[in-house]
C-alpha cells in the first residue's frame, strides 16, 4: 500500500499544478482579450463622440425663440431656475428666457452648443451653475463624471485613470458618447422644444433618513483635488465662451440650510477654494463669478434633497437669481 500512494501521488501533484497553471493562463489571457477589447471600444467612442450630449441636445430647441438670458449648466439649474417667471420678472416676453441645464452637465457641453449656434448666444447673457464634482478630481464615479473631460483623457489615460475599480465609469463613456452621436445625427437640437422653457420640478421631498448627515465627508468633496484635468479643461471651457456671448456669470448655487458651514469647517474650505478657484479664472478671462451661499427666504422646508429645491423653492430661488442678475446687484 505505501508503495502505491508513492507511486500515484506524484503524478496527481503534477496534473494539479498543471491544472492550476492552465487556470492562471486562462484567466490572464482572458483578462488581456478584456483589456484589448476595452481599449479598441474606447478608441472608437473618442472618435464617434460629441461634445453636445443627448440630454444637452433635447434642450437646444428652446433656443429657436433666441432668448436674451440663458440658463445652463448642472441639476442645480435644471431643477429650481423658473425661465417663465425670470422673464416675467425682467418685464421681458415668454421665450426670451429659457433653461438648457441638465444633469451633471459641464461647461465644455456648454461651450459645444455655444460654437454650433454662435448667432443665438453672441446676443444673450449666459448664467451657467456648476458642482464641486465638475472640477474635484477625486471624483470618479461613472453617474457623474464629466463626459467631454473623459473624450479628452486619451485611451491609455482612461484605463490607467479608471481600472480597475472605476471601470463603469469608462463603461458609461463608451455609451454615452454612441448615444450623442445619434442624437447629433438625428438633429435632436431641431426638434421640438420641451415645456416649461426647460424647467423639471422635484415632486417629492427624500426621506428624512436618505439626507447626508453632514457634507464634510460628501461624495462631491471625496479626494478633494482642483489641480487635474478636470480643473483645467472646465475652467478653460469657461474662458472660452466669453467671447461667444454678451455676458457670462458663472454661479455656484446654495445646498440645503440644514448644513451649516461654521460646523463643518472642511466643507466650508472646500467651498472657499473652489470659488477661488473660479474667481482668479474669471479675472483672468473676463466672467463674473455668483456665489450663493444662502438665500434668504428659502428654508429647509423648501428643499426637496441636500442640493435641489422643490416646487415651492423654485419661485424663490429664481426671484432671488434673477434679482442678483440686474446690472448693480
């Protein structure tokens, strides 16, 4: 007997060691196919992108009444800047304000849009808002990371910045950027224009238990970081577009007064540098910079979640926006 297990037990050490190698050898050479088929994906979505995404490009009819004040930018605007009522306010017809925001959005969209219909916005005030997302590099996950910045990263960069663990976020790119070439090929920027001159109101407030106990530790503000691409690439877009239009004013909306800023002083910092960071920018290249930090009359009650207003914020907030809009404010 102790012959026969000498004798087979060699052999089966070496059929598992040959198992296990085959195995590594597999899963490397599948991996290195993934990679490769990754790489080429993201190869053809740099080429097929467009700077002017499907959910900017729904929007783009509200410019066929060539307004003179143009909302833009991120939710912040999407969801509590009331066009109508600017209008109204200013004393200036139906149409002549309108809102072109939409989610996550960022400035290099903005700056697309502004070069494929320069007549519309040479003539109008832009007022665009913008996220500490937009800029904060330390920012990765794929719902909200800029998509023009993305097309400007280069293949090897995109891998490098977003494997293995943000590998959705390159995932979302590859999509999107097909789906913005679609909608530039089917004219979606002619269609018809959407209600309420761009305006989607909040129907419900979050429960109480899903707000962010504080906004020190906030996933906008993770890995806080104004020196990269992001950074660069958006305050450039800003730049650019001051020459394209009668006047930029670069806003950075309130959050939700339940966060106070004296009790989180890394939020507060936070907040500071992203200003500044936008102040010297605007200096530099000739756009004003808003800064909201609070609004007087809109309370807690008058927001739907830590950064968006609901319905009954929205006149608040608009009449408050458009008040600080008014040459001498």
């Amino acid at each position: 007997m102790r012959s026969l297990f000498a004798t087979t037990g060699a052999p089966l050490s070496h059929v598992q060691a040959l198992s296990a190698r085959w195995i590594v050898s597999a899963l490397a050479l599948t991996l290195i196919a993934w990679l490769a088929a990754l790489a080429a994906l993201l190869a053809l979505a740099n080429r097929v992108h467009d700077d002017v995404p499907q959910l900017l490009a729904v929007k783009l009819p509200l410019l066929q009444s060539h307004p003179e004040l143009i909302f833009a930018g991120e939710s912040r605007t999407v969801y509590q800047v009331d066009a109508g009522l600017a209008a109204q306010l200013l004393g200036k017809p139906q149409g002549s304000a309108v809102n072109i925001a939409y989610d996550a959005g960022e400035p290099l969209a903005l700056l697309a849009a502004m070069r494929r219909t320069p007549d519309v916005f040479k003539h109008a005030e832009v007022v665009v808002s913008v996220a500490p997302f937009l800029f904060n590099e330390g920012v990765r996950s794929a719902a909200v990371y800029p998509q023009d910045v993305a097309a400007r990263l280069g293949v090897g960069t995109q891998m490098t910045a977003f494997l293995p663990l943000r590998a959705g976020t390159l995932i979302r790119y590859i999509r999107e950027a097909f789906v913005a070439r679609l909608a530039a090929d089917q004219r979606v920027d002619a269609g018809a224009p959407p209600a309420n001159f761009g305006l989607t109101v909040i129907p419900r407030n979050q429960p109480d238990d899903q707000w962010a106990s504080g906004l020190d530790n906030h996933p906008h503000y993770a890995g806080w970081d104004l020196s990269g691409p992001k950074a660069r690439f958006e305050t450039g877009a800003l730049c650019d577009m001051v020459a394209l239009t009668k006047r930029l004013v670069v806003v950075v909306p309130p959050w939700a007064p339940r966060y106070d800023r004296a009790r989180e002083p890394s939020w507060r910092d936070k907040e500071d540098q992203l200003v500044a960071l936008l102040g010297d920018a605007g200096r530099r290249c000739g756009f004003e910079v808003l800064n909201i930090p609070s609004v007087p009359g809109l309370s807690q009650a008058n927001y739907a979640d830590e950064m968006h207003v609901n319905a009954s914020g929205v006149p608040i907030y608009t009449r408050y926006l458009v008040s600080k809009l008014k040459p001498g404010a």
